[in-house]
C-alpha cells in the first residue's frame, strides 16, 4: 500500500473524485483485494441475521457506491480525503460504517429466514432447528445459535490455551493491543493464535 | 474469564476482531495464508458497483430529459400561426433581452436567418414554457 503524504492542518483535505476512485481500485493490488474480501466475509458473519440477506459482496458494493456519492455531493455520502488516508483503510472505514449502520438499523422482530437458522453441529452437520420444531413451538431464538457456534469453535480449541484466551477475550470486547499488554500475551503467540483462529473459523 | 455480553454481541465481537485481523496482516501473510484460495474478485464487484451507479445516473437524467420534453410538448401554447410571424416574435424576444443585457446569445442563433422554422417553434416553446414569452408580452402590452 502506497503511504499517505504528510496532511497539512492549513488546507481542506482533498477529497476524491471519481476518476480518482476509479484508479484506486485498478490499483489495488491482490493483497488488498483479499484484504478487503476477507474483511467484508468477517464483517457479514458477525451481522448475521441483521445483514438481512445481504451477503459480503453487498457490503463492498455499498461502501464503495457511498464513496462514489461522496465524490460527487458534498453533503451526502462518504468523503475520501485522498491525501490523508490511503484507499484500503478508508474503504474498510466505511464497510464498518456501513455494517454498523445495518447492525443498528436492525429490530429483533424481523421474520428470520430458514438458512438464517442452520447451524453447524459438533460433528460437522448442518442442521436447521425447524426440522424438529412442532409448528406450534416459537422459533428458537438467535442467542441461542450464536452461543451454539461460539461454543463449538470454541470446543475445537481444547488443547490450545493461547487460542482460547484469545477468543474468550475477544467476546468481551478486547482488542489485539489490551491483550498483549492487559494479559501479557507475547505478540508473536498473539498472532499465531490469531491466525489458528482465523484458520479455523474460515473452514467452517 | 465472565462473560458479560449477550451471545449475540459475543459472535459479532470475536467475527469483528477476525475482521480487523485481516486488516492489520502484511501482504506477505495474506498472500501465504490465502494462496490455496480462488483469486479475489474484489476489483470486479467494485467495478460492478461503479457501473450499476453510472448506469442509474444515466436512466435518471433520461427520465428527467423525458419529464421535461412531455412537460414542454404536452401544454398548449400561445404562438402565432405562421413562421414568419413566429420569427418574427422570436427576433423581438431577443432583441428584447439583448437590450436589458439579460441574455446570452448560443452561435445558433447569432445569424436567425440560418435557423429553420421547426428550430424557431421549438425555442419559442420552450421560451413560453420558462415563462419568458409572457414577461415579454406584459412588458410590451401585448
């Protein structure tokens, strides 16, 4: 990635045009294409049912019509200062944003879809709770399935006390750096534990 | 370690701190951890949505283009019958708006002898349509 120049508090920062926009995607590199695929995959499963069917393509789409806008309008969507931030970190910027937005926007009584319910079992099946639901039960509820994959990732790091530190840490809100220095976790087991999990989660 | 969150918001933390995992990895282990992977697609899916959004732009300027000549074709208007007549009206609008210096002349209709008569009605339409032929009459009391 290309670093940004130095910003200068005098001026207004330069945002983006659209022919700008255009050569920052023909120049990305295939790193950072995978960086923002797997970004936006991440961003997508943590939605879950609140990305209503929105899949990560959906995600990328969104932010980058957004900025596209925001080129073209001042008031409306997503102004890249191009001088100040490179592209990628803005574009994972704005797919926070964005899944944020979707996240909040969100009300816990929509109607759940069946492939919202599937869930992966501890032998590897998929299974949909409504097979076995009598019509007359209420659909389970999605806390339930979250804590169903949460403890079955979990449970496929039995022997793996970083990764489990890790991923325990990480449910309460912890960032990569509060682990290092809150639980005094080396850098170097961070990120091998990170990358096991990563690993893992990904083949699921 | 307790956990204090709402299984839900536990999923969505551990899928966000994987999310910016990938963000802060260098090229160098992304293209090792990802080389048995399809190639991404994220350049196409970009160019896809800058296309969809020109390709929206353009149908709603075509629509606005469409709205405005129904607008100007769908009324009736005030026009004098012949052409002559109608050049002839459409040389003292000018010569009207030349003299208060509220207008600006397009290479078209510099030399009005040049322009057809279909050309004429049009502008004179469209002239009645912004009101302008109107203002035009009340000030010469016609």
């Amino acid at each position: 990635m290309e670093k940004p120049k130095k910003k200068d508090k005098t001026r207004e920062p330069a945002i983006a045009g659209r022919a700008d926009i255009d050569q920052a995607i023909e120049n990305l590199s295939s790193a950072d294409e995978r960086r923002l695929e797997q970004f936006a995959k991440f961003k997508i499963r943590g939605l879950g049912r609140k990305a209503r069917g929105q899949d990560d393509e959906d995600l990328l789409q969104e932010a980058i019509t957004s900025v596209y806008v925001g080129a073209e309008d001042p008031g409306h969507g997503r102004h890249w200062p191009k001088d100040e931030v490179e592209f990628v970190p803005f574009l994972m910027g704005v797919m926070r944003s964005v899944a944020s937005h979707w996240g909040d926007s969100f009300s816990d009584d929509e109607a759940y879809l069946e492939a919202e319910l599937v869930v992966e079992t501890d032998e590897g099946e998929l299974r949909s709770p409504l097979e076995d639901a009598p019509s007359a039960e209420p659909l389970p509820d999605r806390k339930l399935i979250a804590n169903e994959e949460l403890r079955s990732i979990l449970k496929s790091f039995a022997d793996d006390d970083d990764a489990i530190l890790i991923f325990e840490a990480w449910e309460e809100g912890m960032t990569s750096a509060e682990i290092v220095e809150g639980l005094g976790m080396p850098k170097e087991r961070l990120e091998a534990g990170v990358k096991r999990i990563r690993y893992h989660v990904r083949a699921r | 370690m307790a956990n204090s969150k709402s299984h839900e918001e536990q999923y969505r933390l551990v899928m966000d701190a994987l999310a910016e995992s990938v963000a802060e990895l260098s090229d160098f282990d992304l293209e090792q951890e990802f080389k048995e992977e399809p190639p991404p697609r994220t350049k196409q899916i970009l160019k896809a949505a800058a296309k969809k959004r020109a390709q929206t732009k353009l149908r709603a300027a075509r629509a606005r283009l469409e709205e405005s000549r129904q607008a100007i074709h769908g009324r009736s208007y005030d026009l004098p019958k012949t052409p002559a007549e109608q050049r002839a009206l459409l040389d003292a609008v000018i010569a009207s708006k030349l003299a208060s210096g509220s207008v600006l002349l397009t290479a078209q209709f510099r030399d009005r002898r040049s322009t057809s008569d279909a050309d004429v009605e049009s502008t004179l339409r469209q002239l009645d349509a912004l009101g302008i032929l109107q203002d035009f009459r009340k000030l010469k009391g016609l």
